[in-house]
C-alpha cells in the first residue's frame, strides 16, 4: 500500500523518503532521543509544507540544506512557532546526519533541516555558551544522491531561483518500517497526460504508485501526454527524456515524476 500519513494518529513515524527532482533520499528519525525534533519534522510533512521547497544551501564536503524556501517565488516559507534545541541528546553531526538549521539562538529552529556531508564536530553540543545544532537522523538510503546534491555548484546567497541546477523537494514519504522485500514505485505528474506500466498495474493520472516484490525483475513505465501536450522528461529516480523508462525492482523503492508541457500556439 502507499504511505498514508494521515494513519499514524499522534505516533511519529521514523522513516521518510525525501524526493527531490534528482532523486531520493531515504532517512531515519530518531524518535527517542530526539522526540520534539522528530515531531515537528512530521508535523511539517503531515500538512505539505515541505513540497516544492529547495534545497537553498549546498556546500561541497560541509552540507545541504532545504525545507524553508518556496521553489516558485524563492521567499522563505511561513513556518509553525520554533523549537527547543535538543543538540545535548548525544547525537552527533556526522557524516550523513540529519540536523536542524537555526540562528544564532539556540531555540530557533522552525522547518529548515540539513544532511551533514561530513563529520562536523565543531557543530555539536559543548556547554551552554556552545549549544549545537540538534541532530534528529541520520540517512540509511540516497548517500550517493545526497552527495551528488552536495557536489553542485554552490549556493548560499538569495534569489535561488535563477539556477540552473536547482534541487528541490516534490514530496516527502513517511513510513513506521523499512520495507526489506517490495518495492514501492511512486509516480507524480506534472501537466497533462498519463503513465502505464509493463507488467500491467499502473494507469494513473496526477499521482499513482504500485508494490511489487523485488525479486520480481524491471517495471518498465511509459508517458503518455494528453492531446496539446509533450512529455518533457523524468524526474527524481527516473531520469531521463525517453517516455519509456525501465526500472530495477531490487533496487528499491523509486519516486519519480513525469513532466508534460503544453504545447506552444502556431501561428
């Protein structure tokens, strides 16, 4: 089945899969030690909030973060009221975790995160005068995506909009468990036209997905744009500008979206 986030109740979920228009990235809160972190990341991917955002801040070797600037507009985000700092619960800002961003007060971090590309001690919990940055996860899937976020060009000024290598958020996933044995193929649309699969089990319009075990081979995806529209291309785990697109089930889970622009008037 799909992940339905709206099924948990007051629980936090640990797993969420971050799809980004380059990929996924897979990561694990850690709900005890990190309660009121953990929480405040579901409550944002709960309502949406982190769809269409960027990752603004990519610093080769250092970190990516995201989860606070609109993808359109490129102005911050009104966020829910911010958060006590739990930087002193003995998690650490290596290589790989998942931390909170904030200013230079200690309880201020609302809805933007990084992913620490390396181990950056100097980040963590010292002393009252050093409080850190609260680290709530870590990634167990995507490392290579998180590094080939982390190894474009460098931004870190306003507006983002410009760029051209732009990653941003299209949708985050949650789950209580880590799947071992299926794979889950999620698909967004973007524009008009619609998505079929071989073996048969896909036909979805704006959003679909399927499961399938993994030992079950390839799924092969094609796009089908509606009349006065063109597919334009792949997203997320499927890249590429084929309408046909052949996926490994062993692989895992995969999040991708398909793109079809309207056509241009003749004159």
């Amino acid at each position: 089945m799909a992940f339905q986030i709206d099924s948990f109740g007051d629980a936090t979920p640990p797993i969420y899969e971050i799809q980004t228009n380059l990929g996924t990235i897979t990561v694990l809160l850690d709900t005890e030690n990190a309660p009121i972190t953990s929480t405040n990341f579901f409550n944002y991917v709960k309502k949406g909030f982190y769809t269409n955002t960027l990752f603004h801040r990519t610093i080769k070797n250092f970190v990516i973060q995201g989860g606070g600037f609109d993808r359109i507009s490129g102005q911050q985000k009104t966020t829910d009221p911010a958060i006590i700092n739990e930087a002193n619960n003995g998690l650490k800002n290596v290589a790989g975790s998942l931390a909170m961003a904030r200013t230079n007060d200690p309880n201020s971090a609302t809805s933007q995160f990084f992913i620490n590309l390396s181990t950056n001690s100097f980040l963590d919990y010292k002393d009252a005068q050093s409080p850190g940055y609260a680290v709530f996860g870590h990634v167990i899937e995507g490392s290579a995506m998180m590094n080939k976020i982390g190894n474009l060009s460098t931004y870190n000024e306003f507006p983002f909009t410009t760029s051209a290598q732009l990653v941003y958020i299209e949708k985050i996933y949650t789950s209580t468990v880590a799947d071992s044995d299926v794979s889950k193929t999620r698909i967004l649309i973007n524009g008009l036209g619609t998505v079929t699969s071989l073996p048969a089990g896909i036909n979805c319009g704006k959003k679909c997905y399927s499961a399938l075990a993994k030992n079950k081979g390839n799924l092969t995806l094609k796009a089908n744009a509606n009349a006065g529209y063109t597919f334009s291309g792949w997203q997320g785990d499927c890249q590429g500008g084929n309408t046909t697109i052949t996926l490994i089930l062993s692989n895992g889970n995969h999040n991708c979206t398909a793109t079809f622009l309207k056509d241009l008037a003749e004159f």
